[in-house]
C-alpha cells in the first residue's frame, strides 16, 4: 500500500499532527517509516486538495511550540492519489 494511502486512511474523519499520523501507520508495520518520509506525501496530498493543514495553538509542554494539524478534505467522486 502506498504511504499517501495509508496517510488518507488514518485520516479518515480525524484531525491529526504528523507525529500521530505516523504513529497510526507504524502501529501494525513490522518495518516503520520515519518521520522524514511522512512530509513528503503530506505535501503532494495538500498540492493535490486531498488534505489541508493549519497550525494549532502553542503548547506550554512544547516549550511554545505549534503543531501543524492535518485532515482529509471531504470530496465527491474522490479518485486514487
């Protein structure tokens, strides 16, 4: 299965920072990916109006900082990636 499948799957009805994205698709690989080879897919699928992103709010936990929340965008007649 490709990764921008998997990515759309686990984003089926859900709003996700990539880390959780990647935790979802790595739960049942016995070879997981890296973090790194998730933004690359992301990017395509957000070019291609699949998904879209927006940044959350700043987390003290996080020293300040912001995640970028990704979900699957709801579309008629949807096609393969």
């Amino acid at each position: 299965m490709k990764l921008e499948t998997s990515i759309l799957d686990v984003l089926s009805g859900e709003r996700l920072s990539a880390l959780d994205i990647l935790n979802k698709i790595n739960q049942h690989r016995t070879i997981p990916f890296s973090l790194g080879s998730l933004y690359p897919p992301l990017n395509r699928l957000e070019k291609k109006g699949f998904i879209e992103s927006n940044w959350g709010e700043e987390e003290e936990g996080a020293g300040g900082a912001r995640r970028k929340y990704y979900k699957k965008v709801d579309r008629i007649g949807e096609i393969t990636p």
